[in-house]
RNA sequence: GGCCCGUUCGUCUAGCGGUUAGGACGCCAGAUUUUCAUUCUGGUAGCAGGGGUUCGAUUCCCCUACGGGCUACCA
C-alpha cells in the first residue's frame, strides 16, 4: 500500500509519495549547492552548506494515458491531446499508454480502433502499453475488462457513495420534458432523488424482489450535500464546484456496463495513472472523478489533472468540427476516412499531403508554446521544451494558412533527392516516366514555390509535357506582330548552340540579343509562353536544357503556329 | 436557464505592476528576379467595456458583455 510522509523542514514543506511498486528519486531543490547525500531507505534528504536538512520529493513514476473512444475517427485535437499526453510523458521519463473506451456499444464503429492507432503510428506517438501494443496493466479495451468495474460499483453501494435506481428511461425522459414545458431542467440529484424510485425510497423487501425478479436497474453516484470540491488544474489553477449543483450520475448501466465516470477512475487508478491530461470537455466532470476517487479510498494516490483548452473552427461559432473542414477545404482528420455507415469519405492529412513532423509541430502550437519565439520544433525539441504550465487556457483556433505555412517549411527542408522519389509515384500516375536525374533536377528547381508534394507536378508539368494552350492575357501583352519573326531568328541561335547547358544556351543567347539590342523582356517572355504556356515558371534556360533541344525548339515552332496576332 | 472555464493585432501567441505592448501566419508596399514564385526589407493591425486597489494598471480584485464547455443508462 501507499503510504506518505508530509514533512517541513527549513522553511520547505515536502508530500513525499512513494508506492514499493514505482520509485524515482528526483532533487526538486534546484538553488541548494548541497554535495552531500544521506540515503535511507525510504526517504531521501541532504544537508546544504547552510546545514539545513532538505527531502528530496519522491513520486511515482509518471503514467498517463490517451483514452478515445472508438466512435469514429480520431479528431485533430484528439491527435494534439494524444500528443501532449505523449510530450508529458517522455518528458518526465515516465509511460504513455493507449486505453480504448467502449463502454458504449451501440456507438461503436468499426475501423475506428484501428484508425487510432494507425493515427498515431503516423504521427510518431507510439505508446509504451495499450491496445496493440500489449503491457502488464491489460487488457487496454474497456470492453474487455467489463467483469471488473461491478465490483467497484458494489463497493460504492455499500459504502453509501451509491444506490441502485429504478426508474425506466421513459419515466426520465418524461421527467424531463415536464420540466422543459416549465422552463425548467429536471435533474436526477441531491434535491429529487428522494422522490423517484431507487434504493433510497424503496424498502429493502422491495429493492430485493426488483433485483430478484431482473427489473433493469442502474447505479447512481450519491452526490453528497452542498459541499466544496476544489482542486488545483495544473493548467487551469484552482477550479471550484459545489455538489448541490451536481447530479447523481449514472455509473452503472443496465446492459451491465460501467458508464465512461466509473471505467475512468477505476482504470485509471488500477493503471496507476499519475496524471489526466484530457480536453476541456472534461472539466465539469472532474469533481465527480475527484469524489468518485475518494468514495472508492483512493484520494491518496488519485492522479492529477490538466484540461486542455479546445481547437475552435477557424471562423463562426464553437469547437472544430467534421463540417468545417469539408466546407473550408481542410482536413480536421489525421488520415483519409471512410464512413462504413454512409461510405462518406473525409479527407485526412496525410493523405492531403502533410508530412507528420508539420502536423505534429502545428498541433504542438495550438495551445503551446515554447515561452520564446521558436515556431519550428522536432519531436524531440517538443519533448525537451514542453510543460504543461505554457499550456494557454482559452480555446484556440484552427487557422489552415498557418498550417500550411508549417508544411512548406518541413518540405524546404527535405532535399531535392528526398521529394523526388515522393514526386515520381504522382508522375507515375500523369503516365509520366523520366529518368530519376531528370526529376531530381527538376524538384531541385520547383521545390521552392511548393507548399506539398502535390505541388510539384503543378509547378513542374512543362518540363514533362508541352503546354496545351496559351495564357491569352500573356499573349495580349507581349505577343507584338514582330514576335514570330524575332522567335525564328532565336531558333536559329538554338540550333548552333551545340553543348545544350544552361550556362551556354544563355551565353549565346545573351551575345545574340546584344548585337541585335532587341529587349530581352521582348522575347523572353514569348519564349516562355512557349515552352511553359504562361509567364510564370523556373529560369527559362533550364527548362530549355532539361526539356532538350529538340524539344526547345519543336515548342517554339508550335507556339508560333498557334499565335497569330 | 444553471454550473464551470476563458477574453492581447483578422488568426496563433509573448507579457506574469512601470515595455516605443514583442514574435509568427495572413495582408499591403518596396528591393531582387527577363516572367511567376521564392528570398530580403519595411508597413498594417491588438490589451472587450465599466468600476475599484495602487504613485502607476494589459498585468491584481469586482461587475457587465461576449465566447467556450458541461448540463444522457454518450464518451
């Protein structure tokens, strides 16, 4: 069993936590030049240069885990919760673990569980214990441990934290709709209680032939009565709630499965969780885990809390949803997904091109940061940088430009080589077969006006193929009546070029234009129409060298064909 | 409606009683470029409002407004 000490000394005041099971030792008095250690078996201390006896803190070693619940697929704040639930972990060289929460089987979807996991494999947070991925705490799917929250719902009864309830769905629902006609919300809790039907109001004599008998039955938490819960958010600072204005959650259901509330805390105390890092959504809902934690003789040992702020929609009203991103154009999903239901497809960032370092370092960034001006972080510099205490507390919102900002980063960063063999699977596709020196040249030349891989093949095409047609505002400014004439004298000089590179295309173009004194903006940019079918475009001697000679001047020829003034 | 949380440029944010309120995205302008883009330089724009506390409030307290979350036998 836990046990601990609180004790002060020299002005300090130390909890000291420590389990036989997990022990680090870890100096929190960073000030004191003290070199010399005592060690005793449970306790660890020293004594400073001022001959003062300091503890060091002892705590369990860090666990925390990411429990989505397999409803669909995972949100990009669901990833970003993951992800610092992750940071926080390795930070603190403690364990991530995976538990999936399914408590709920009529909103269970297949694929999801999977799409989680393949989710944050992508992303790079690979958790120490879970659903696939195994540990000594398993199993990790609620589902799978149905057969031990009962138990812990009996004990709760015992105690009097709990009481069975009885009263049908349809007596609620009807409860409810009563009170709405009122204007008013009916409340299963401390002040209604005593007037439904439950283990309260019942005889025992009847609560018995109602078991016996197999009437459904739920298992409500007994609130206690107008009493403060307060409790220190690492994020969010002291946050308190009165329990007169809580209700009598369900922990228990009927179908015989715990509610999310009781599956929580028991597992996460079984797990030996040491802190819940979990979204706002969950705030409400922390008086009744921190009061559930206590009902069941676990205060000593319950974890510590942190609510993340949420991810809002980019404009308008609320928090990110599926909608937006298909209505704005981005993904709010870390890979592409299909809807078994409806086969509806919903983009995912992978799939749109994103590179994980850049999804990961965006989702870092909302929410977080750094305390300087650092905007680009490895996963390592994350780890290295991240406290919860730098987490913002209002929500944040999505804004895709900056997300897309971050990718062209992260793809500048990757050489020329690198994004070309990501380029020839899209070249593939177009029926496009190059020689991989070509590509390579080619992406070197492009890579720069890229935001995604899919960019290269917009910005690139022309050195494969020749234009179709030809910018008719382009024309309207720089195709003059004497500009066919002028290209056909070009041609002539790209033919005697006969080491077909760059340098020397431009040399003896350059020589040429000079003793003709012809602008070069005058036929620069006819050429370029002609080769790339518009004004924009890398230098256009490259693209004479890598689209070659013949071809240099076949597109020339065309071009002149097919503009007529 | 009730409870809880929040509020600095359009957006993400720094700031933790005294600052010319800083950075980034976006946008605009200039430079570079034979074009387009890149790049570089510069610019635009903010403390929700009202009361306190204080010599002094963006910063601390209260109220209001606004935004968000929760209010299921869903998580």
């Amino acid at each position: 069993m836990p046990y601990y000490f609180v004790l002060g000394i020299s002005g300090y005041r130390f909890r000291i936590i420590t389990s036989f099971r997990n022990i680090f030792f870890e100096c929190r008095i960073k000030a004191c030049p003290c070199k010399i250690w005592i060690s005793h078996p449970v306790v660890n201390y020293y004594i400073c240069s001022g001959n003062h006896i300091h503890f060091t803190e002892m705590e369990k070693k860090v666990r925390v885990r990411f429990a989505p619940s397999p409803t669909g697929p995972l949100h990009m704040g669901g990833v970003r919760t993951a992800l610092f639930n992750y940071l926080f972990a390795r930070k603190h060289g403690g364990d991530f673990l995976l538990r999936i929460e399914d408590t709920d089987q009529n909103r269970y979807v297949p694929g999801a569980e999977e799409y989680i996991i393949e989710s944050l494999k992508w992303c790079g947070l690979v958790p120490d214990e879970g659903v696939g991925f195994g540990g000594p705490f398993g199993p990790y799917r609620q589902s799978e441990r149905k057969a031990i929250y009962r138990q812990y719902a009996d004990q709760l009864i015992a105690n009097g934290n709990a009481y069975y309830a009885f009263d049908s769905a349809e007596e609620l629902d009807r409860l409810r709709r009563e009170a709405e006609e009122k204007q008013q919300v009916f409340s299963y809790d401390q002040h209604t209680r005593l007037g439904l039907k439950n283990s309260l109001t019942l005889s025992s004599e009847e609560i018995n032939r109602r078991i016996a008998n197999g009437d459904p039955y739920v298992i409500r938490f007994k609130m206690p009565e107008n009493t403060d819960v307060t409790e220190t958010d690492l994020i969010r600072g002291s946050v308190t709630f009165n329990t007169a204005q809580l209700d009598d959650k369900v922990l228990f259901k009927s179908d015989g499965m715990p509610t999310y509330h009781l599956a929580n805390v028991v597992d996460d105390h079984l797990m030996q969780i040491t802190h819940v890092i979990r979204g706002e959504e969950w705030l409400s809902s922390m008086p009744l885990h921190i009061l559930l934690y206590q009902a069941l003789g676990w205060d000593e040992t319950r974890p510590r809390f942190a609510h993340l702020p949420l991810i809002l929609k980019p404009t308008g009203k609320g928090k990110l949803s599926k909608r937006d991103g298909d209505k704005m154009g981005f993904p709010v999903f870390p890979l592409l997904w299909t809807d078994p239901e409806t086969g509806e497809v919903s983009r995912g960032y992978r799939e749109d091109g994103y590179f994980p370092e850049a999804f990961i370092n965006l989702l870092a960034l909302l929410g977080w940061n750094a305390g300087n001006d650092q905007e680009f972080f490895s996963m390592d510099e994350l780890i290295e940088h991240f406290s919860l205490d730098r987490v913002v507390k209002s929500g944040a919102r999505f804004d895709p430009e900056k997300a897309k900002w971050f990718n062209r980063h992260y793809l500048q960063q990757k050489t020329a080589p690198e994004l070309a063999v990501l380029f020839l699977p899209i070249l593939n596709e177009k029926g496009i077969l190059a020689p991989v020196e070509k590509v390579v040249r080619v992406v070197g030349l492009v890579k720069d006006r890229c935001e995604f891989v899919a960019d290269l093949w917009g910005q690139s095409n022309y050195f494969f193929t020749a234009p179709e047609s030809y910018d008719e505002t382009t024309i309207r400014k720089k195709w003059k009546d004497d500009t066919s004439e002028k290209l056909q004298a070009i041609i002539e000089v790209f033919k005697s070029v006969s080491d077909w590179q760059a340098a020397n295309i431009k040399e003896r173009f350059s020589a040429f234009m000079n003793e003709k004194e012809w602008g070069f903006g005058v036929v620069m940019v006819p050429i370029r129409l002609a080769l790339v079918g518009n004004s924009s475009g890398a230098d256009l001697f490259d693209i004479c060298e890598l689209i070659g000679k013949d071809e240099t001047i076949a597109r020339i020829r065309k071009a002149i064909v097919a503009i007529r003034v």
